[in-house]
C-alpha cells in the first residue's frame, strides 16, 4: 500500500516505510546504468524523511548534469554542503573498495576516497585539511560537533527551545569537548568509560548524570545510525543510573511551614507578596501563576464567587484545571490584565517567571533557606493543607493537577465539578498571622 502524505511527488510512504525516487532523464540512463534512483528510507518521521530526500535528490541532480557534462562540484562547494550530504556522495567508495580488497583498513579508504574524489573534481587536491573532511564524510573520523545542529534540527525539532538549549549544551560542553574527534584512536570503550567515570567523580547529582548520559546516548546513536560514525556505539554499554538511585541522592524539597510563610511575606515587598500568597494559596507552579490573567477569572454560577481556569501548564492534567479562588486572595486581584506584575523579567523563552523567580530566590536564601526550599515547596505546602483537611485524594489532584494512580478514578472518572471544589480550599488556612 503506498500513501502519499507529504508536499514532495518523489518521496513515498509504502507499508510504513519511506522510499525516494528520481526518474533519470532519458539521455542519461544508458551513461548512469539504470531508470531510476531508488532508496528506501525505513521507518522515520516525516520531517526526517524529507530532509533526508531532499539530500539525496540533490546528489542524484548532480550526478545527471555530471553526465551532461556541466560544471560539477568543486571543493568550496563540496564544503558549503552539509555533511550528510558529502557522505552519501563518497559512502559507495566503501563497497567499491571493498570488491577489490575486502581487507582493506580505513587509511586504505581515505587514500581511495581522496583518489576518486578529485577524479570527480569533488576536491581540487588532497591535504591534511581534505583527509580529515573525508575522513568525516565516512564515519572513520566523526567531528560530531559537524553534525549537532542537523541533529538538533531533526530530532529535537519537537522540543520546547529552553529543553532544545539545554540538550545542545550538554551535548557541547559534556560530549564533543570530549570527544571532538571520533575515531579509533580516541574513541574507543575504554576511553568513554573513563569520561563516564570522570563525570561521576565530578561531584554532580544523580539526576544531572543522568541527563548527561541519556542526551549523550540520543546523539551517538543517531550518529551511528546515520552513519557518521562507523564505529560501535560504546555509549548505550555505560551503566546507566536508574531513577531509585537518583532519589537516593537527591535532595528533597521541602515544604514551607506556617511559620516559614509568614517570614518571607514579612520581608517580601509589595512585588512579591501576592505571587508567594497565590502560591499559598492555589498551589499553583510559578510559571503557572505568572501567565494567569484577569481573564482566567470565571464566575461560577452555582455559588457567583471566582474560580482560576488554568490556561498553561506543565502537564496535560494540568491544563484547564479549575481552582476556587480562596478568599484571602479576592482583595489581590487587578481590575485587568496579568494576576501577577513580573516587571520587566521575561526571559529568551518567553517565560514570564524568569525575574520574579529569581528575586524569590534572593530572598528566600537571604532568609537563610537553603536548596531543599524553593518556590515549588509552597504547591507542597498547599497540597499539605489540603491532606490536614481531609480532602480526598482525588479531590486535590484534581485542584494541583495531579493523575490519579488508579484505574477507576485515573482512567474512567471525570473531574470533580468545580462548585464541590470550594468547600476544600476555603479549609487552607495558615495558623501563623500573615497580615
């Protein structure tokens, strides 16, 4: 079964795998030796499939006004190319090479590669400089740091951009200052071992290694996958640290207490005292409170108060989650626009809790709070209210936008109609005097 579900007449989807073809001009079939160029792709996504048609279309142009006899390739547009591309131009030297000596070492390749790429007119000559490019064109000698951004184009395309920077720079400051180049000399098992044991005795967390190994794992798979590295991916063989060993390590964060309450709003200024009293009281993450605007107030009619409709969230569940607006909070809310002034502290990414964030950390800090305490431990103080109140369990996951862990209540259960909801936050209260 073929499905045709992209903009690009050569590319196809047949019976889940992708397959590019380009018809070959009739004047050029008898000189290429065949109808057309074929490749099947596999099993990827979309976005990557046609990046990856795109590529071989392109190559597949070339080699046709080359039969022409038009202008190829020279070596400033070889290097202008990306270096996928540079691959699959020089990748069937290796099958060529190997039907005349199947013993063949990868210096033996390089030379009959460099050979056959200045036949081409691919390279104008052969140095240092053209050696290692080819080299990296084969997979013999990976640059990765040559292929992060088509990497980082292609696969983590669907990531939010702050995620997206954050594997980008683990992958730069971790993996390819370490690795810079790729081959047997330097990346070999026990080498990458040796980086693995490092990075241990590093003194970072349990959590931050093991984003270092999964983001590092991600990219030199996709690298051997592609190709652009011929050697064994000795990554995926470290041992990997589990998510019961990382809480072993981590440090838990803690809630604020009645009394902790009441000491940052005595010392909050008028900026931010009503974001540490929604978090009180809401139990709302920060980002959450700061994108809150007057028009996520929505009046219920069963009882004509006011209830938060959450409009973003870190989590699905917590999207369009409704919470009763508690009476201590009615007197804080602007006539329009956002429940929270955040000045002028938005950051790169669009958040709006950048600044703010940052002041609560000053000031919980000079309070002397250390790392256990941040501003999420105030949704922990909340959701300790909510357990002092006897509030049922899925009462209040509803509330802080929680999944509920079991079947009957997580899976088939409908929310808890909103009017049920105020009866159990109007119980928050906070025995330390916060006026």
């Amino acid at each position: 079964m073929v499905s045709y579900i992209t903009g690009m007449k050569n590319l196809k989807l047949r019976n889940g795998n992708w397959q590019v073809k380009l018809v070959i001009p009739a004047d050029c079939r008898e000189a290429i030796g065949k109808y057309a160029f074929t490749q099947s792709l596999g099993r990827c996504s979309t976005q990557e499939a046609e990046a990856i048609a795109h590529r071989l279309l392109g190559e597949w142009k070339d080699l046709i006004l080359q039969v022409r006899g038009q202008p190829t390739l020279n070596l400033q547009k070889f290097l202008d190319r990306p270096a996928s591309e540079r691959l699959r131009t020089l990748k069937a030297i290796t099958d060529e090479l190997n039907a005349i000596n199947p013993s063949y070492t990868e210096s033996d390749l390089i030379d009959h590669a460099a050979k056959v790429a200045v036949e081409s007119q691919i390279i104008d000559q052969v140095d240092t400089q053209t050696r290692e490019q080819i080299a990296d064109a084969l997979g013999i000698a990976c640059r990765p740091a040559n292929h992060l951004e088509e990497y980082v184009s292609i696969k983590l395309v669907d990531l939010k951009d702050r995620s997206r920077d954050e594997h980008r720079r683990v992958l730069e400051t971790q993996w390819i200052q370490a690795f810079p180049i790729m081959d047997e000399d330097h990346y070999t098992m026990s080498n990458v071992v040796a980086w693995w044991e490092r990075l241990h005795a590093s003194g970072k967390s349990k959590a931050t290694l093991r984003k270092y190994l999964s983001h590092t794992k991600g990219f030199v798979k996709w690298l051997c996958y592609r190709g652009y590295c011929n050697k064994e991916n000795y990554v995926e063989s470290l041992e990997p640290i589990t998510k019961r060993q990382q809480a072993k390590k981590q440090e838990d964060r803690k809630p604020f207490s009645d009394v902790d309450c009441k000491k940052l709003l005595d010392h909050a200024d008028d900026q931010l005292k009503p974001l540490i009293l929604f978090g009180m009281y809401t139990g709302c993450r920060i980002e959450e409170l700061c994108n809150l605007t007057t028009d996520d107030l929505i009046r219920c009619p069963e009882n004509g108060r006011l209830y938060i409709d959450v409009p973003v969230s870190k989590t699905k569940k917590g999207e369009h989650r409704k919470i009763p607006l508690h009476r201590e909070l009615e007197g804080l809310i602007p006539e329009s626009g956002y429940l929270i002034d955040v000045g002028k502290g938005i950051n790169r990414y669009g958040e709006r809790s950048a600044g703010i964030g940052k002041k609560f950390g000053r000031l919980k800090t000079g309070l002397g709070y250390g790392r256990s305490h941040v501003f999420h431990s105030l949704r922990k103080s909340f959701i300790d209210k909510l357990k002092q109140a006897n509030a049922p369990e899925e009462i209040a996951a509803d509330i802080v936008g929680h999944e509920v862990g079991t079947m009957t209540y997580g899976l088939y259960a409908s929310e808890t109609p909103v009017e049920q909801l105020f009866m159990w936050v109007d119980r928050v209260e906070y025995k330390a005097s916060i006026t």
